[in-house]
C-alpha cells in the first residue's frame, strides 16, 4: 500500500468520533468482521488508526478505497462543510431517462478532458442521491486528497449542493461537467450556503413549509378603560400586543423550527417614486443593487427580529420570501412605501 495512502487512511481515522470508528468502518465494508474484532477500540485514537492501517495494508488498500471511507464520513457529517445550491435548466421541458452509468462515464470524459490529474469518486444513497468525491491535481501534481470537492445530485430533480474545496478555479470544469453529464443546458448558483445540507434540501425540496403574509400591522384598539385603571390598560395593551406578534409570527414562518439557512443573497430592482412635476429623475432608469445577508442560523434570527422588538410585525416580504425565492426565482413587488422592488434572479 502506497505511504500516501496509508496516511490519508489514518488522518480519516482520527476525524471520526471514537465511539463511532467501528460502526464507520462496518460500513465501508473493505474490512472483513474478524479483521475488526482484533482492533481495540476501546484504546486512544491514535493507536487505532494504527491498527486500520496495518489491516488495510494487508488487503493491499488504494485510494479508491481510501476515498470511499472519506465520502461515508462526509455523508454522516455533511455540517462539517460549506454547501452552496446551484440549479441546472434545460432547453425544453421534455423529461429523460436518468441512466447512471452513462451519467458516470460522461462526467469523468468531461473532467479528465479538461485536467488529467483528477481522482473522481461516487457513492450512491438511498434516497436517489449521488455523492461524487473530486481530488483536484494539476498539468504537473498528482491530485491533492486533502483539498476535495464535493457534490450531492439528486438525478430526478435539477438542484445540485455543491461543497468546493479551496482551489475555487476549478469550479467552472466541475459545473460544465455536470451539464454535460445530466443532459442540462446550463446551471446557475443560487446564491444560498449552509453548513447545514439537509437545510438546504428542505429548502429547494419545499420540504419546510412557510406561509405568506396577507395582513399588515394594526394600531392599538382604544379601550374604554377608566382614568383610574390607566396602568391596567397598558398592562393588558401590551399584552395583547405580545399576542399579535407572536399570532402573526407563527402564521408568517410556522410552528416548526426554520431550515439552517448561513448564507443568501438576492438582486433587487427599484423605482424611485416622485412628483411628476418635480421632474427629480430625466432617466426612468431602475435603482439596481446586491442584497446579502448572512448570519449562524438566518431564518431563525429573521423569526426572533418582532418578538424582540427590533422590527414590526409581520416582516416585509422581502425578509420573509426568501426560502420561496430561492425555490422559484419568483418576482414579488412591494405595495407600500417610496421604494416598491422586485426580484431578480442572480
């Protein structure tokens, strides 16, 4: 077995939590059971790893073998990875038959036309997901193990969550590799990222349901209150204030907690709206800029912005319509206010 190889084997060895080495490994399936039993796993990690190594020399281990270990890893701890959605379209609307095997030897062609040093690995699931590991190399060096790309594709749907490595240039060569392997025209990102994949998944999937707004905030109803309970009527305004906001909250983002969401970010085109007769603007010329937002858990911290007092009650639109936007690239309008905007796809 190659030293290369055997190091690789053992630096995923220590990755992985100790008290989960063995399940890990029974599902890699490149060891036998017997093998397994005469590791302890019960000693430091290090000796461990030690010990895999030893038996995978023994069965003569490659990096095909030593790839297929680190996508079972990835795929237990996806969170331990930055993931962006990108969606492929077609010409038409006419559908195809997902053959796999023909969906492998095209992207391999595709990519190894391009740069010979690459490693490429797959692994199917049961959910229709297909794992692909990307080793990146160069015209002159062997691929580099330790800086993988990574992308889940789910054949029958167009959404693909990509995890790049840090050599971000080759991220054009993998993206035409896809198109041309699943018979797409073209893919676009779309400009969500998580650590969070099953997040993400929801999201595009319309696994997580939100609800749309279809009232605006209220002022307080006057109560006839007596001069002399003046405190009591605030008590119970504010109250019943608390109340709204939660009933609206829950009507705009639902009752269950909200996909982990790290990163979106969307174009937005705007009017300016003035007097006619003032004549502010010559050119009719759209306001046009690049809204990002960024935050540990996004949707939830958009949820808690009325209940803390940070904002009204229900958000605008375009707080609350981004898991609808990501999903259909749909064009909302605001009704109210001197900046009315509209979507655009990035």
């Amino acid at each position: 077995m190659d030293v290369t190889v055997a190091e690789y084997i053992r630096r995923t060895v220590l990755k992985i939590p100790r008290d989960e080495i063995k399940t890990m490994l029974q599902k890699w399936g490149f060891l036998s059971e017997t093998q397994l039993q005469t590791v302890n796993f019960h000693q430091i990690k290090e000796n461990i790893s030690q010990d895999v190594v030893q038996l995978c020399e023994e069965n003569s281990a490659d990096i095909k073998q030593a790839a297929a270990l680190d996508i079972i890893y990835n795929h237990i701890y996806p969170n331990k990875r930055v993931w962006s959605v990108y969606q492929m379209n077609k010409t038409g609307e006419e559908t195809e038959f997902f053959d796999l095997t023909d969906f492998k030897k095209k992207f391999k062609r595709r990519l190894r036309s391009a740069l010979k040093n690459v490693t490429i690995n797959f692994r199917e699931y049961e959910d229709n997901a297909i794992w692909i590991r990307i080793a990146w190399g160069t015209p002159y060096t062997k691929p580099n193990q330790y800086k993988t790309s990574y992308v889940v594709y789910h054949s029958q749907t167009p959404y693909v969550f990509i995890s790049v490595s840090v050599l971000k240039s080759n991220l054009p060569l993998l993206c035409q590799a896809l198109v041309v392997a699943s018979n797409y025209h073209d893919i676009r990102e779309m400009e969500l990222r998580s650590h969070s994949l099953n997040s993400l998944k929801d999201i595009v999937f319309k696994r997580y349901s939100q609800n749309f707004q279809t009232y605006y905030p209220r002022p307080l109803q006057e109560g006839n209150v007596a001069p002399e309970s003046g405190d009591l009527r605030i008590i119970q305004e504010n109250r019943n204030e608390k109340e709204r906001i939660q009933r609206v909250n829950q009507e705009v983002f639902g009752d269950g907690p909200q996909p982990k969401l790290e990163f979106a970010q969307y174009k937005l085109e705007t009017m300016f709206k003035s007097d006619p007769k003032m004549d502010v603007l010559d050119e009719k010329e759209p306001f046009r800029c690049l809204v990002k937002f960024s935050s540990p858990h996004l949707l939830e911290s958009l949820k808690s912005l009325a209940p803390a007092g940070m904002a009204d009650a229900p958000l605008s639109p375009l707080l609350t319509c981004i898991p609808q936007k990501a999903r259909n690239y749909f064009k909302i309008r605001e009704k109210k206010g001197f900046f009315p905007g509209s979507f655009v796809s990035p």
